[in-house]
C-alpha cells in the first residue's frame, strides 16, 4: 500500500469511528420555529375552546342575512339576536325539516324578522352534543357564545354603500392592508372570486377563506356576499365549497335589491374550454353556464330589474370583448362566456364589476359592452417572472342613492385609482 492509499483509508476509518461515536451521544430533541400567525388567523381562529373558526355574516336578501361558524366538536348552533342594545334577545335556530341544528361542525343561521334599517348585535351560541341518541341528547359542557355587529343592509335615508375584495389568491395581508383604506362604514362587502388558490382540503378552506370572511365581517359589520372565483372550482376539495357557505337558494349565483339598486351576482366559472387537459374531463361550465343564462334571462325581464334606477352585474371573469386595461387591451374569454356577454349586452346594466386579470381597468361603455365595466386589481405577491403582468391588489367601493353611483377604487397603499359617477336611469 503506498502513502497516500494509506491516509486516505485511515481518514475513513476515522471518519467511520467519530460518527458511530457521534450517534451515540444524546442529541437535544429537534426544535422547530413556531410559525408565524396572520393577524387574519390570530383572530378568526382560535387557539382552544369549542370554536374552530369563528362567524362571518352572508348577505342573503333585503331582509336576510345569515351567520357561519365552524366548531372542534359536534355541537348546536344557534343565535341570539338584539336591536334594542340587548334589552330583548331573539333566537333563531337552523332548522331543516323539523330538526334543529345538533351533532354538527358547520352552522348555519338566518336571521330572519329583523329591522333592515337598523343595525344588529348578535351572538352565536354553541354547546357540544357528542351524541344524540334515538330518545334522548348527550350535551357536554356550557353553551359558548361569540359577539358580533351587523349593520344596517338598508339605511333608512336610502344610501347604499358597499365595497369588493378579489383575486386575493391566499395573500392573507392583503385584507388587513385594504382594510385600512375604508375609512366610511359599509352596509354589505363581495368577495368576487379568487380568494384562494385552490381547494384542496379543509385546512386550507378555514384558512385562507372562512378566515378572511370572518376577518372582514368582523372588522366591517356587513354582511358579504361570496362570488367563486376560477380558481374556487380547482382542487379536490372545492365540490364541497357549498357546505360551509349560507348560500341564497342553494346556488353560488343570483339576484337582490338593496334600495336603489339591484344587483345579479353571475358565477362565471372557469376560464377555460370544458375540454381542457387541466380539467381531466370532470367539469361542464358549459351546461352551468346555459342553466344560468335560463335563470338571468328571467331576471332581466323581472319588474325588479326594470324597475331599478340602477342594475349592477357582478361577475368574477370580465365580459368578452375588448377593452382597456392598464396600458394594455383585454379580448379574452371562451365561446361560453360570449353568449353570457351577449345577453348582458341587451339587458340595460348600469354597471359590470368584474376582477380575473389581477390589473385594475376603468373602461367606457362600447361596442363590444355597453355598459362601464370596472375591474378590480391584484396583489402583486407573485412569482417575480409574473408581477410585471400584474397591478395592486385594490378595493372598490361602490356608493348609492336613488339618483347616482359613485365608483371609488384604491389601491393597497391607499392611492385613489379613479372616481367614476353613473346616474340613474329606468328602463
């Protein structure tokens, strides 16, 4: 054996011997850092006790609003409600052909009988029931209850005030940073899609949406109403969306009068053909999209409709066509989406807010949409290769009386993008 077989064989043999003798010392056990909560998170989840994710508020109708909660274990749910400052307490329980809620993880309560013109203090009221038995229930601790505030959906001088988040694709401090910049009360808030990325597992659902729903709701007192986004119809988990959701009707789309306006809330679905290899055969947006035309059809020939001094589309993708957006020009769509934008082009809108492009647009009635269409923005916290496609996240607030709409859009460091007034017209 020469010299340098010889060192290098003993520095193995040594090698080999240290870190036997290494993996014989106690170690100190492996720590991992805690990771860091969201403000989002810090408060609508909370750490112990019976509620897993606490309430939000859905806007369901006129007089209609509904409060969500989740809780660890099986529970009732129900809600205590005031519009004297707590001197009398109504209760309204989710009752589903004669049984009220028990045994359950998801709760659902309408409040129904209330004074829209006035605001209302609520408290959503759990107890665990581990079992419930054909004669008899198992209830296990005290009833827990969380506070909360609803504004008035209808104030009584008839202004109407709400403002839209979107495309906030899981950016949690989004929310807080928008937040900052809505310095007036609202009575409803919209979600207009693409809040998550994905749906992949109830983790990710009470995260990065039933979270932000109760975030805002709490930080706003309104009730919001939640449009799906494209991207609330991908993952293995989003065929279960509907079951922590109050939705008006069963269906994720629809209609509602708030004073002066009415406003049909179209769920526009994916951004794709049926037919595409990312869909793996497993959708129909198609025949959804058709079923939803049959139902907007009947809506724009409703008196509600024509009778409103202002009528508001809201839809996640834009309208086909082309028009302006920052700087650039926007022409997209699928064949779907152009027959949807076809009936919308005859139905006389006031207005379409719209989201999808992550670029915020201010464009003017034309050909292709006559109508405003305004689209919200997106956060630019993107892969670096994209953000130069993208804007700011935004907030639009919309602001109304029987006579005129104003549009305010802000961008997330509170700059104001641009104001725009519609006044009314009846048809």
């Amino acid at each position: 054996m020469n010299r340098r077989d010889f060192l290098v064989g003993s520095f193995a043999a040594t090698l080999a011997t240290s870190v036997r003798a290494a993996d014989n010392v106690a170690k100190p056990p492996a720590t991992t850092a805690p990771v860091e909560l969201s403000e989002v998170e810090k408060f609508a989840l909370p750490a112990d006790g019976l509620f897993a994710v606490k309430p939000h508020l859905q806007l369901l109708g006129e007089h209609s609003a509904a409060v969500v909660w989740l809780t660890r274990r099986k529970a009732t749910g129900y809600v205590e409600w005031s519009q004297d400052g707590g001197v009398t307490w109504n209760v309204d329980w989710t009752e589903e052909d004669g049984l009220r809620d028990a045994g359950s993880l998801v709760h659902r309560t309408v409040l129904t009988g209330f004074d829209p013109s006035k605001g209302v203090r609520f408290r959503a009221c759990s107890r665990e029931t581990p079992h419930i038995y054909a004669y008899s229930a198992v209830f296990k601790g005290e009833t827990e209850k969380l506070e909360g505030e609803l504004n008035p959906i209808l104030p009584a001088d008839g202004r109407v005030s709400f403002a839209v988040f979107n495309d906030v694709h899981n950016t949690l401090s989004t929310y807080p940073a928008l937040l900052r910049h809505l310095d007036r009360p609202v009575n409803f808030t919209v979600f207009n899609g693409d809040i998550m990325n994905s749906i992949d597992n109830e983790e990710g659902l009470k995260k990065f949406l039933l979270a932000p729903l109760a975030y805002v709701s709490e930080r706003t007192h309104a009730a919001m109403w939640y449009l799906r986004g494209n991207h609330e119809t991908r993952g293995g988990f989003s065929r279960h969306l509907r079951d922590y959701l109050a939705l008006p009707g069963g269906h994720f789309f629809g209609a509602v009068t708030l004073g002066a306006a009415r406003i049909a809330f179209i769920d526009t679905g994916e951004d794709k053909q049926d037919g595409h290899k990312e869909y793996s055969g497993l959708v129909d947006f198609d025949r959804y999209i058709t079923r939803q035309m049959e139902w907007l059809s009947d809506e724009f020939a409703s008196t509600a409709w024509k009778d409103a001094p202002f009528r508001i589309v809201v839809m996640h993708i834009p309208p086909a066509g082309t028009f302006q957006l920052g700087g650039g020009r926007w022409s997209g769509g699928t064949e779907r989406m152009g027959r949807l934008s076809a009936l919308l082009k005859g139905a006389n809108v006031s207005l379409a807010l719209a989201a999808h492009l992550h670029r915020s647009a201010n464009d003017n009635p034309n050909a292709d949409h006559p109508y405003p269409v305004i689209v919200g923005g997106g956060p630019r916290e993107e892969p670096e290769e994209r953000r130069k496609a993208f804007g700011d996240a935004t907030l639009t607030r919309c602001d109304y009386d029987a006579d005129e709409l104003v549009v305010v859009q802000t961008n997330i460091r509170g700059e104001r993008l641009f104001e725009r007034h519609i006044k009314a017209v009846v048809v």
